[in-house]
C-alpha cells in the first residue's frame, strides 16, 4: 500500500464510509513480496516518503520484469529504474509503456509525476563530460516531484559563465554541483548560495585524477560550509537527497 492509498483509506474510515474492520484488513501486514530472487519493499514510501527505486546493474532483464510487475501490482504508478542498460531497456519496454534516457542509463515506467512543492533544484556541472551523472540527478530528482534546472558547463576554468547565473543559484532550496576534475566548482557554489549544496565527484578528467578520487578529496575538504558530498558518479544518490531537502524546505 502506498503512502496515499493508506491517507485515502484512513480519510473514509475518518467519513465514516470504510469500519475500521474492513480498513484493517485493506492494510499490508507483510511489508514486502518476495518474488524468490528478490523481496520488493512496498512499504518504503510510507517510512521514508519515497518507493523503491529498482537498481539495474547486476540484474537481468526478467528479474526487472517481475520487480516492475510486483511494484505495479501494489499500486506504484511510477517505476524509477537506474544504471539500466539500452539492451535490457529494450527487452523491458516490450512489456511496459516505459521512457528510456541512454545518457543517464534510467527507465521511467509510468509517468513523471506534477512537481509537488514549489522550491527548485539547481543542477550545475562542471563542463559537458559531466553530462551523464548530471542527467542521472536530474532525472532522479523529477521522477520525485521536483522543479529541476539545468545549469551545464559552468565550471570554474570560465567562472563567469557561473557568475552569470547567479540569480538562478540563489533561487534555488538545493544545488547539486557536479564536477570531476579537480572538482573546485563545489566550493565556489558554496561560497555564493545560502542553501544546501550537495557536491558529486565524477570520474571525468586526467589520470592524477584518479578516476574521480581528487575529486572527491577535494570536495570533503571544501572550505565552503554548507556543501556535503556523495560518492563518485552518484548522480542518483544526490538527486534522491535534494528532493529529500526540497521537500522539507518552506518558501518565505
């Protein structure tokens, strides 16, 4: 049972048009399905205000299928698949009315939902090559009900093309910045925004770079407050966080 099924249920019970028998009966007990391979988590938006997310590295086309079809069966109207492959989107959109976005590897099955609170999360990167966890953040963050803006190759080798959306990034509840590289760009939006500023370290850049680890290095270190990080290449970790906090913030 979803988060609004259960508000819905509880609001006829309050009418007086469900008994309180029938309502507890309506109600998961079992708080997943286990499907053999895997126990799909349906009650997840209800503790955590999100539905599971299904990670597709690692699984195989049909394994998908049956999570997507468990999911669906519990009323979830959006499917949110990341890392997913072309070859196993294709096989998946045989059977479900499915969008596939090939430079972010995600699968949206059903539709995006209306943005359901008013703030809006500003995505910057740091040049193009950042473009595919960018668009995973992106994504992500709108699959949740989001207001998502893109601010792409604004990285600090050209920082006026930053300071030149300065309005924008002050408008924002939430700023992910993603960079590899030396991966400074975190810090510059820190020092500029009052909001919180999530910082992604990607592997994009020469070989001291370490396959993102300067990156991230240099992000844990930043001297700007306010900017917290994730993992290198977690475009989906951090999208999934700014919606977090979007969700939460009040606008004055």
């Amino acid at each position: 049972m979803q988060k609004r099924q259960l508000e819905e249920l509880l609001q006829q019970v309050k009418d007086g048009t469900v008994d309180v028998k029938e309502a507890a009966s309506r109600i998961e007990l079992t708080p997943f399905v286990d499907i053999g391979y895997a126990k799909v988590d349906t009650q997840r938006e209800l503790r955590q205000g999100i539905p599971e997310v299904i990670y597709g590295a690692g699984k195989n086309a049909e394994q998908m299928k049956g999570i997507v079809l468990a999911m669906r069966e519990k009323g979830q109207r959006t499917i949110l698949i990341t890392r997913l492959t072309m070859d196993k989107a294709t096989t998946l959109q045989e059977q479900f009315a499915m969008a596939y976005y090939e430079e972010a590897e995600i699968g949206v099955v059903g539709e995006f939902p209306v943005p359901d609170c008013k703030g809006k999360i500003v995505i910057a990167t740091g040049g193009t090559s950042d473009h595919k966890v960018a668009e995973e953040a992106a994504l992500t963050a709108e699959v949740l009900g989001n207001r998502v803006e893109r601010l792409y190759d604004v990285g600090v080798a050209g920082v006026h093309r930053l300071l030149a959306h300065a309005d924008c990034l002050r408008d924002a509840n939430v700023v992910i910045a993603i960079a590899g590289m030396e991966g400074a760009l975190a810090s510059v939006i820190g020092g500029l925004v009052d909001c919180p500023v999530i910082a992604v370290p990607t592997s994009v850049g020469y070989g001291a770079s370490f396959g993102g680890l300067t990156a991230l290095l240099a992000m844990l270190n930043s001297c700007a407050s306010g900017v917290s990080v994730v993992n290198i290449d977690n475009g989906f970790g951090a999208g999934y966080l700014a919606s977090m906090i979007n969700h939460r913030t009040k606008e004055s």
